[in-house]
C-alpha cells in the first residue's frame, strides 16, 4: 500500500503542507495550515469507483486496467513545530 506523508513547512511568509514534493498553498498560520493538511489526508482515504484507465508507457505500448477505488493510500500529518 503507498502512503503519503503530509509534511507542515515554513512557505512564503506562511505555513504550506508539503507532499510527494509538492507544496499546497500558502496558509496565514500554523494552524490553518495543520488543519488543510488534515482535510487533505482524510480525503486521500476515502474509497472511491472502481473504473476502467487508461495509458501509455515510456516504451509506446497502452495499457487498459481496472483500478479499483477500495485502493486508497496510507495517510500522515508530520508537523516538526
């Protein structure tokens, strides 16, 4: 199972949660930044419809499975204040 760590930084005169190398936007206070970042982990966790993708890889060749929405990420909120 993936997981995905939801990291609370110091970002542009602000507070951002960081994940996966991507920061979200830039929140006026620690804790309103805690709180998306919170908002944001729950919902990764959330099941979601089994539907049929979609794609090509590197090597030119499609691919076409079935990605179940019961295949939610392990979710965390590190915040090293």
């Amino acid at each position: 199972m993936a997981k995905v760590v939801y990291k609370i930084v110091k970002h542009e005169n602000g507070w951002a949660y960081k994940a996966r190398g991507t920061f979200s936007e830039t929140f006026p206070t620690h804790e309103a930044a805690v709180a998306a970042a919170k908002a944001a982990a729950a919902e990764q966790r959330v099941p979601g419809e089994t539907v049929g993708i979609e794609y090509e890889t590197a090597d030119g060749i499609w691919h076409e499975e079935l990605d179940p929405g019961s295949d939610r990420p392990e979710t965390s909120v590190e915040d090293e204040k």
